[in-house]
C-alpha cells in the first residue's frame, strides 16, 4: 500500500473547522486544515493504477501546492522478530498500518513504554532476558493483530472495500 501526501496553501473555507476522510473505489483521501491557510492532505490507493494517486480531494485540487508531494509504503507488516538479543523494535519499526488506524503515534509511545518495562524486569532481575524479549514479542503481536482485525473490520464496512482485505481471515491473518 502506497500512501501519497502534501500541503496546500491559501484558503479553503470547506475544511476551516474539521478533517476530512472520504474513501472511494480507488483508495481514501484525507484532508484536514492545519494551520491558518494551510492543509494537508493524504490519499491512500487500494490500486497501482489509482487515478487519483497524486492527487489531492477535489476540494484542494485548484489550491496552490505548498512543495512537492510526497510518499511513504504503508504496506501492512509486522517485523519478524520484534525483539532479541540486545534490541527491541518500537513503533514503525516493528509494526506498520496505513494511517486510517489512527493509532500511529499512540502505538509508537505505548511500544516505548513496553519496551521501557520489560527493560527494567530484566536489568533488575525480576525477568531473565529471554522472558522479557519474549514478552515484549508477544506484546506486540498481539498489538498487531488486534490492530489489523479491528482495520480490515473498518475496511469491509467500505461501500467499495479494496479486494485485498476480504483475503484476510477475522483475526487479520491471510487464512490458509
């Protein structure tokens, strides 16, 4: 999953008071007014062929850009191996969904306090090393999991949901 974004300037009088998200056929868009005459917008494309992939809603269209767009792979993973010997993965770096899990900053500030503790267990002798890693591990898979089902759950709401999501089984796994 490819998710576009970038910034508009000038005014805007239908997004003034609050964000925007509007999904269609080809993926959502987001938009949201973030400083006085200033918006940013996010399209997310269900497929490689979205017409819309670097574009902004319609609304943002005629506005002037502030830069260039930009992008970032949103594609749904969960690292191996969140946790070993001498490191633990927080955040994006062990575990990504698209922006519309809304969860983004939260998931990184809770992985970091997990992390934190399990830390502490076993610097203070309360965990071995291994007990915390795998702890910390199973944390976050269930994070993760618990996260995709409530997600694909979101997505098969969708008038037109993106093919890839009925492939998922209810708990957020490709079924068998």
């Amino acid at each position: 999953l490819a998710c576009t974004y970038g910034y508009a300037a000038s005014r805007c009088s239908e997004h003034e008071e609050a964000p925007e998200i509007v999904a269609d056929a080809t993926g959502w868009s987001w938009s949201a007014r973030i400083a006085p005459n200033r918006y940013q917008w996010t399209r997310l494309s269900w497929r490689d062929d979205d017409p819309r992939r670097d574009q902004p809603p319609a609304e943002l269209v005629d506005l002037p850009r502030d830069g260039r767009s930009r992008g970032a792979d949103v594609t749904w993973h969960l690292v191996a191996r969140p946790g070993g010997p001498d490191y633990l993965c927080i955040g994006d770096a062990a575990a990504v969904l698209d922006p519309a899990s809304s969860h983004g900053v939260l998931k990184g500030l809770m992985s970091g306090m997990m992390a934190g503790h399990v830390l502490i267990q076993a610097l203070a002798g309360l965990a071995t090393e291994e007990a915390a890693i795998g702890a910390f591990t199973e944390w976050i898979g269930e994070l993760f999991a618990a996260e995709v089902t409530a997600l694909a759950h979101l997505y098969r709401q969708l008038p037109q949901p993106p093919g890839w999501v009925h492939q998922l089984a209810g708990d957020g796994s490709r079924p068998d």
